[in-house]
C-alpha cells in the first residue's frame, strides 16, 4: 500500500552577504614533506570469491564505501559478519570477483568513509594515518616527514581533473587541507587560508576542476568552502553539520544535513541545500516536524542525468528506509531492499550499487518507485 508523502519546501535564495565571504581570496599553502613506502597487507588473508549473482554481492558483508571506476571496476570498505571473521577489509571488486585484503601490522583498524580516484585509475582511501594509494601495482601510503602531523587520520580525500590529490588531517588543532601532485605538498590551515576551521570533512570537485569543501568545527557551523584556480571563497552557511556534499552534471553543488547527533528523531529546518551559481536555497526542508519529507540521511549520489538521491530513514515510520529522487524540481519516493544504506554509487550503465548491512545491491530504483 502507497503511503501519503508530504513534502515542505523553502526554496528562498539566501541573501549572499548573509552566508559568505564578500570577496574571494587566495592562499599559498605551507610545503611540507611527505616519505612515500609500502603499506603492506596480510598476503595470506587475500582471497578471491567468484559470484555467483549479479544483482547482490557479498551480501555477508556490511558495505560502508563504495567508490566505482569508469572501466567498471570498483572498490569497497566493510566488516564481514560472521562471528568467526569479524576483520575490516578493503574489497577490489573486478571481472566479477572480490579481492579481499585485510589489514598486517597496522596498529588500529581504520574506518574508511571516503574513496576515491584519478584519471589514471590510482584509488585514494581515508582513515589511515596518511594517504593510502592503490596504484595498479600495490598499496603506498604517504605520511608527513613532521612528526606533529604523522599521526594525524586522513578524514576526506578527493581526486581533481588534473592529477592533484586534496586531503585532509583529523585534528582541532594541527588539522587542515593538503593539495599535492606528489611533487609538492601545500598545507591549508586557517592561518593561511580563508578556511574557517581546520575540520574538512568532505571534498568535492566538479566538471570546472574547482574543489569544493565542507567545514564543521561544532554543531551549528558548517560552511562550504570554493577553491577555483587557486581563489578560495568561503560560505558562512551555519548549517547545523553537514554531512556530505555532491556536484551534479549541470555543475549545482549539494550538501546535506546531518542531525544524527541531535537526541531527537524529528526536526524543522533544512536537509538539503543547493547551489546554482547564484546563491544557496533549501530544497528540502519541513515546517512541521511531524510531518517532515524524511528523517536522517545516510547516503547520497548523483545520478548520470544530475538528478539527486538520498537514502534516508522515514520519521514516521520507525526504522524503514527508502530512497529519495529529486529531479530539480521535486522529490519523489522510492522502496529500498529492507537493509539500512551506507552509501550509494553509480555506475557508467547507471546502475545504483547500494552498500548496505546486507552486501552490495544492484538495481535500477526507477523501477521501485512508490
């Protein structure tokens, strides 16, 4: 039975000398030096699976990331669950087989919430304490010859179109964003640059090459940071915490809002902002917290024709899940296959990989809509 869906929006153009920095400003980061080895895995922990489906994949697996390359070929993050393997692994799905790879030696088992990748297919993974590099051959990892920032995690990480690689260091105080062609390495830090704070949590770069990053140093704070040709721009959104971010095909910029910190299950305000180039409006968003389009987002994606989706939970319903489309005018609903979303990605063929409790789903939502 089809359920009645209410949607509130606020699509008011937030005022630009409300919510950013009047002028644009550049930066020049400070150099830094990094020392480049090899990150070695348990070789005898490197399995392969042949599958055996094709709409579900290790569906053993609780998947948290995914990141999928042009070829087709993609990479997970996520723990078997099974009592006798409760491991991390990092998965190399390819030619319909799954390259399982834990970790040797490493003193604490990272949590990767981002992957990504360069045109040269080398794929770049959070988490670790430097940037860890999958370059065709094996893995690299990258650290800070000063000792300060060696043992500072990779929070986000974010390829761009010309083979830079943007990251950022998990710390209040020490943290920032670093850009590196691996030549150089340029550190950002609110010192010297326009950053607001040194806690970039996401990293977004779209078709013009320009960086987009969020910032969130407490609840209530969050701001968008634009890095275009080395001009930084800043948006003092105040934005209760962002979750993520995302950039469609016609170049508008998503972010979204995350209130699983909040003891309260039902919110009034915004989910979703947007930007056209112009300014910042809600697109989603609830008068009425009872009656609210959905509760707590816990994925996002842009689809191949730039429409949004989000995997959220719906308040009123306990803890069902479904997915949510937003065409650019509206929002429409989705069923989802019943496991709780981690993350969501899109194929070249425009097939949906949901990395879920319950393994990888493939499917096409179109067909699933409500």
């Amino acid at each position: 039975m089809k359920r009645e869906l209410f949607f509130y929006f606020s699509l008011t153009v937030l005022t630009l000398s409300s919510c950013e920095n009047i002028s644009e400003q550049t930066a020049i980061g400070s150099p830094l030096t990094f020392i480049k080895s090899e990150f070695l895995f348990n070789e005898s922990e490197v399995n392969v699976e042949i599958l055996s489906s094709d709409s579900l994949i290790l569906p053993d697996f609780a998947v948290y990331t995914i990141d999928i390359l042009k070829d087709g070929s993609a990479w997970f993050y996520g723990h078997r669950q099974s009592q006798s393997d409760s491991l991390a692994y990092i998965i190399h799905f390819i030619n319909n087989a799954a390259y399982l790879y834990t970790f040797a030696d490493y003193p604490e088992v990272p949590f990767i919430k981002h992957i990504s990748h360069d045109g040269n297919n080398h794929v770049f993974f959070s988490g670790f304490t430097g940037l860890l590099e999958y370059n065709g051959m094996g893995f690299y990892i990258y650290q800070p010859q000063d000792i300060e920032l060696r043992n500072l995690k990779v929070i986000c990480v974010g390829a761009d179109h010309e083979e830079n690689v943007w990251f950022s260091l998990n710390d209040v105080e020490k943290g920032g964003i670093i850009k590196t062609d691996f030549e150089t390495w340029s550190y950002f830090t609110p010192e010297n640059s326009p950053i607001p704070n040194r806690l970039i949590k996401n990293i977004e770069v779209d078709s013009d090459n320009r960086a987009w990053l969020s910032a969130n140093d407490y609840v209530g704070d969050g701001g968008i940071i634009r890095v275009s040709e080395g001009s930084w721009k800043v948006f003092d959104l105040g934005l209760y915490w962002i979750r993520d971010l995302v950039v469609n095909t016609s170049g508008n910029v998503y972010t979204f809002i995350d209130y699983s910190l909040s003891s309260s299950l039902y919110h009034d305000g915004t989910y979703v902002m947007e930007y056209d180039g112009n300014g910042w409006k809600s697109v989603g968003s609830c008068e009425d917290p009872l009656n609210c389009p959905f509760g707590i987002i816990t994925s996002n994606l842009s689809d191949n024709e730039g429409n949004i989706w989000i995997s959220a939970f719906e308040p009123n319903s306990g803890p069902e899940m479904f997915l949510y489309c937003y065409n650019g005018y509206e929002w429409s609903k989705y069923e989802t296959p019943g496991e709780t979303i981690f993350d969501m990605a899109v194929d070249p063929d425009g097939i949906f990989w949901l990395g879920t409790s319950g393994g990888i789903y493939k499917m096409s939502p179109v067909q699933n809509k409500l």
